[in-house]
C-alpha cells in the first residue's frame, strides 16, 4: 500500500510539474532529496556505530546486568516468557532506558539486539512470540520521558523555553505506553499473536 501511496505522490509530482512548465524544480527536488537522503544514511551509520560501541563498554562492564536486575519486576510482568537472566533482558533493559531518555539513536542497537535474542527463544518461524509482540508494543508507544532530540531543536531553532513541553511529553508517553500494554496484554490473553 504504501507503494501505491509514494508512487501516487512521485508520479503526481511529476506530471504536476511537466503541465505547470516547472521541471527545473522537480529536478532540484531529486537531487536535493538524493543528496540529503545520503548525508542521513551517513549520519545514522555512524551515530549506530557509536551508540552500539558504547553499548559494548557498558555490557563488558557490567551495566547492562545491573540495569537489567533492577528493572525484574517489570521484565517479570511485561515479558513472563523470557527467563531471567537471560541476555534478552539485557538488551531490553539497555532499550529502554535509552528510550527513557529520549536517546532513541541509542536505543536501536539495543533493540535489534533484544529482537533478536526473543526470536532465539521463539523458535517459531513466520510467527512472532508475545514478548516480541509485547517489546514491539512498547517501542512503538514512544516511550519517552526526556525527549532529548525534540528539546535540542526546539532550543536550536531558537525556543524561549525549549523544555516546557516536558509535561505534556510525559504525560502523552504514560498514555500511549500504558494503552499499548493493556491492550498487548489483553490479547495475549486471548491467545492472539503476532503473524509476519
């Protein structure tokens, strides 16, 4: 679907701009849009490189570990599946804490790695766990309550007051996050999964 969508808006830019006499601006487009999709691929790859190498230092030193034993009673609820102790967890806890801090940069490494260990424990091809499902959940209902990224550019683009909107950040985060899970929750009860 998507497909369908870009390829409506390409091809509509397009002919918008041959009837309109303006190919020179749909030609700017696709270079200026070429080169700053490069300069982004360039700027993640390296931001994923630091994060995932600061990552390392912080599971060789035993961070992870600590992080990931003081988060078990949340573990404990939200992922029953996964056994304690194991590297999952881990990552997980490394994952959301950097989403916590709005490091979402961070945070990727973490969860492909977290993914990646749940899938180990699944076993099932072609069809996701709960704890998958559940992580996914939670990833995807911004869980975020210092959005470190958004106060930067507020603050680069010259707010007065770039951290105001923290409360309201908070409060959509406690929402989106707590509806996510209730909902995660309900269906795994059901015996619902996750088909991909």
């Amino acid at each position: 679907m998507l497909n369908v969508i870009w390829g409506f808006f390409l091809i509509g830019g397009i002919l918008t701009g041959v009837f309109l006499g303006r190919m020179d601006l749909v030609t700017n487009a696709v270079i200026d849009g070429g080169r700053n999709a490069v300069e982004l691929a360039f700027t993640m790859a390296g931001v994923v490189a630091v994060w995932s190498g600061i990552l390392k230092i912080a599971e060789k030193g035993g961070m992870i570990d600590a992080l990931a034993e003081k988060m078990e009673p949340f573990l404990d609820f939200l992922f029953p599946e996964v056994p304690r102790g194991h590297a999952a967890r881990r990552y997980i806890s490394a994952n959301f804490a950097a989403n916590f801090l709005g490091l979402g940069w961070a945070a990727t490494p973490a969860g492909l790695l977290a993914m990646e260990e749940l899938a180990k424990l699944n076993g099932k091809t072609g069809r996701a766990s709960n704890a998958m499902c559940m992580f996914l959940v939670v990833n995807m209902s911004s869980l975020q309550l210092v959005t470190v990224n958004i106060l930067a550019y507020r603050a680069e683009y010259g707010s007065a007051a770039p951290a105001e909107i923290m409360g309201a950040g908070i409060a959509a985060t406690l929402g989106t996050t707590l509806v996510g899970i209730l909902l995660a929750k309900i269906l795994e009860g059901r015996g619902k999964h996750c088909d991909f």
